[in-house]
C-alpha cells in the first residue's frame, strides 16, 4: 500500500540522485556521487521495502517505522556534517600550501658554497620592532653565514617595509596563517636554500640576538638536533601575567608526561633544529606550532636540549595570543599531535 508521504520520498531521493550525478558528470566529484547514491537508496527502500526497516527496527526495540527512519537520517546527517567538516580542512591545507608555494617563490635563490644558518622570524603586525630585530642579527656566527627571513604573515601596518635590511629576505602573506604556518613557509624556503640550521625567533624583541651562538653551538658540535631555550632556567623579564604562566607551567607538565620529556619552556619561540631533521618532521599546525614542533621531534629521535636563556620584555605592541583561545588550541595541538 502506498502511503501519501511515499511519493514525496520518491522526489526527494531523485532529487538527491540527480544532484549527486550532476556534481560527478560536471566536477568528477566521486564522494558526492557515493554519498548521492547512498541516501537515494536508503529513501526508496523504505518506501519500497518497509519490511527492511522494520526488521532493523525489532532488533532496536523500535515499532514504528517513521521513528527509525528519524533516527537514521540524524546518523545519516551527522555522517554528512562529519564529511563537511573533513572536506573544510583538506580545503584549508590546501589553501595554505598554495599560500606557502607563492610566498617561497618571492625569494631569490642563493648562490650556495657557504654553510648557513636562516633565522626563521614570523611577524604579525610587527613594524615597531622588526627593524631592530633584524638589525640586532649578527653576519656570521662560528663561521656559518647568518641569513634572516621574515615572514610578514598577513600584516597590516608596515612589517615588510621595515624588515628589509641588509639582505634579510622577506615574504609576504596575503592572508595570515598564524604562526605555524609562517614557520612552516620559513622551513620551506630555508630547505629549498640547502641551509643547515635553522633557528626560529619572534619579531618582538624579546629574543636577544647575543643568545644566538650558545643556542646553534649544540648543533654545530653535532650534540643536540634540536636546541630549545628556556625562559625559566635564565631570566625572564617577559611580565606575562600569572594566569599566562601557570598556563605554561601545566602545558610544560603535560608534554612531559606524555613524551617522557624533561623540558621546562614549552611554548617558548626561541629554538634551533638541524635542517636535516625538519623533513621528518609531520608538521600540520598553522597556529599552535610549539608544542607540535616539540612532540615530533621526541617522536622522531632528535637530539633535544634545552639550554637557558633570557627573554626580554615586548618592545612594543600587545601580544597576539587571547588567553582562553590559545589554551584550547594548545590542547588540542598537543593531544592531536602525540595521538596520530
């Protein structure tokens, strides 16, 4: 017997079936056409072939049929909601590559011959400072070339203007991508330039260039892969707020705990890695980069030292990190980034 809804099932699953055909024959789309053909299927056997449903609906306890097919399309939408969100990402990282590839290109390639050290600098809105940052930056150090690279991610004021300097090479952004995709586009530029080390500072100001020969020296002596500095076995004159703080403290601990570590700075900016080794490394965060960059190189067997530094006050401008947002954010980076 058919029932009055039946018909409208029957338009809706052709419906579907078009769309899903549509998006396959136009863009090749074969998840869509699957996804298409699926729910189609599923709207024409319950019309067709209630029994199906009610013998799924007997083993859940479920008499009527309506109610069961309630229940699977809420599945069958979360499912959906499930493949959006997936689809969103892969969007988004393939955005940020394509961001990546254009910003590399807008630097020249060296000449080669010499043993260089890049210094990775990410900068927001940085123009108050940049200059001096890159100024302060020593030519060479223990015979190693000093190349600095800014990377001007999506700023608005003049970051790029005023970081060009003595050589420093300077990319530009469109869009921000946050810090880790800033470093990201830095790791790829100072690869493709066959650089050896690579050291990664911020643009504030609060990491001093004097500290740069004891932070590379560890991987220059081939005793450490990965050399990372640590505000509270030097001195920090950063006056981060107490709520900031604790916050390191409890991130600190708990990458410790879960990657057996003994590190005490864990968000801290100021780090030196042996070019070789950043190849191995899966690097996925566009914004929460510390701690992933800390628990991919425990995974995949660096040298890690942590050495003491000092960490001078912001010279200028307000932090960029809102406390409550940057707290979940680290979580999930060092949750996602120790599970897959």
């Amino acid at each position: 017997m058919i029932e009055p809804v039946d018909p409208v099932l029957g338009g809706i699953a052709l419906g579907l079936l078009a769309w899903g055909f549509e998006r396959y024959r136009t863009q090749f789309v074969k998840s869509d056409l699957v996804l298409a053909t699926t729910f189609s299927f599923g709207i024409v056997l319950f019309t067709v072939s209630p029994w199906v449903y009610d013998s799924v609906g007997n083993l859940l306890n479920i008499n009527q049929r309506f109610v069961l097919f309630s229940l699977l399309a809420h599945l069958a939408m979360l499912a959906i909601v499930l493949y959006l969100l997936t689809t969103v990402r892969e969007t988004n990282a393939r955005y940020s590559d394509l961001v990546r590839n254009l910003s590399a290109d807008q630097v020249a390639q060296t000449d080669g011959g010499k043993r260089t050290i890049f210094i990775v600098i990410p900068a927001y809105n940085e123009g108050e400072t940049i200059q001096n940052v890159v100024k302060s930056l020593p030519e060479t150090i223990r015979g190693y070339a000093i190349q600095p690279l800014v990377i001007s991610d999506g700023s608005d004021d003049d970051t790029a203007e005023n970081a060009q300097y003595n050589g420093t090479a300077v990319v530009e952004h469109p869009v921000n991508q946050g810090q880790g995709g800033a470093l990201k586009t830095g790791f790829q530029i100072a690869l493709e330039r066959q650089a050896e080390i690579v050291v990664t500072m911020d643009g504030d100001g609060q990491h001093p260039a004097a500290e740069l020969e004891r932070l590379v020296s560890p991987v220059i002596d081939n005793e450490a892969d990965y050399v990372m500095g640590s505000r509270y076995k030097g001195e920090d004159h950063s006056n981060n707020g107490l709520v900031r703080e604790n916050g390191i403290v409890a991130f600190t601990r708990l990458i410790n705990l879960l990657t057996d570590s003994d590190i005490t700075d864990c968000t801290n900016g100021f780090r030196a890695i042996r070019a070789s080794r950043l190849e191995e490394m899966q690097l996925t965060e566009e914004r929460f980069s510390a701690p992933e960059l800390i628990i991919e190189a425990k995974k995949n067997g660096l040298r890690i030292r942590e050495i003491p530094i000092k960490i001078e006050e912001r010279q200028a401008g307000e932090t960029k990190k809102p406390q409550l947002k940057y707290a979940i954010g680290l979580t999930r980076a060092v949750l996602t980034t120790w599970i897959r």
